[in-house]
C-alpha cells in the first residue's frame, strides 16, 4: 500500500476525496470495530517507517501541500514533470530528488510483520486478547481492512498488491501465545 505516516496519510493516500467516511467503512464491514482500522492505519506508518526510513521535514512539507492541496501522487508527479507547481514546492521535490521518492509502499508482508511488531510493543501478552476482541485472528483480517480502505479511496494500492499478499503471513497462535508460554518448571 501507497502510504505516509499518519499526519501524511490524506495526501499520498487519497488521491481524490474519500467516497466514505472511516465510520461509514467500518459500519459496512460490519466485522471490526473503529479501533481495528485505526491501529492499521497507525501500523501502515510504522512498516513505511521501517521499509523507508523516517520522512525528511522537505517530504512532510510536500506532503501536507499535497493534502491542503487534496493531490495525490500521480497527479503531483505530472505537475512536477510539467513544472505547474508553486515555486517552493517545486524545488522541495527537486531537492528531494523527484516525486517517486515520496512513495511509501509497503508490502502487504511488510505491513502484517509491523502489525505484529506493534501489537506487541502496545499490548505484550494482552495483544492476542486484543485483536480477538477485534475479530482479527490471521493476518487475512489485516488485509481485509486494508482493502476496505482502499475500496473507499483512503488508501491506494500498487498494481501488483492483492488481497492474497496478506494469506498466512504468520499464525497469531504462533507470534502471539507461544511467544509468551512459561516453563512449568517451577523450581527456578
């Protein structure tokens, strides 16, 4: 998925405006909760984060332009060629090196191993407790919320991204209860 951080997330992720509120998403899922696909979208920039490195002040400056601006990265890309920008964003993005440097994607393995990473971190031995209260089990769950996202113009995809990049990344009974099983061993 195409994506910046969170304060980022309206410009390089929406090229036009979304077609439904987050609320709405939620609601014609029907099968995770509002808090679900927040703390998705909070893991999107944290596997961008990994995968590209923390964005540079130049890049957070294009990027809030872009959403004040409400143009999403192809569009910014065929300005930038045409050379209709506004000055200083211009040469922001020939000082960054081109437009295709704010692209963010991210694998949909990228994103299940950063869900991980994430839960852990927030939650420790209660993630396992969490997410099943939020009715994701698999890392299928992660994939369906981000095609929610992306069905509904908050997100965009790459091509070759599918819903099948999110089968089996890992098993929650695998990175989530056994990574926390005590020994029975008592004597220590």
């Amino acid at each position: 998925m195409f994506v910046l951080d969170e304060d980022e997330r309206k410009c390089s992720t929406m090229p036009s405006k979304p077609e439904k509120s987050i609320e709405e998403i939620v609601q014609g899922v029907g099968r995770y909760p509002l808090d679900a696909f927040v703390f998705v979208q909070e893991c999107l920039g944290v596997a961008a984060e990994k995968a590209h490195n923390p964005m540079t002040m130049e890049e957070k400056a294009v990027a809030q332009w872009m959403a004040h601006h409400a143009i999403g990265p192809d569009e910014l890309g065929s300005r930038w060629d045409e050379g209709d920008l506004p000055p200083d964003i211009q040469q922001a993005i020939d000082r960054i090196g081109g437009p295709w440097r704010l692209n963010r994607h991210v694998t949909g393995q990228q994103l299940c191993w950063a869900f991980r990473d994430a839960a852990l971190e927030r939650w420790g031995m209660m993630a396992r407790a969490v997410l099943t209260k939020w009715n994701m089990t698999r890392t299928e769950d992660i994939g369906a919320i981000i095609f929610a996202l992306v069905d509904n113009g908050w997100l965009q995809k790459q091509p070759t991204d599918t819903l099948e990049d999110f089968d089996e990344v890992f098993s929650f009974d695998e990175v989530f209860d056994r990574a926390y099983r005590f020994s029975d061993d008592t004597s220590h």
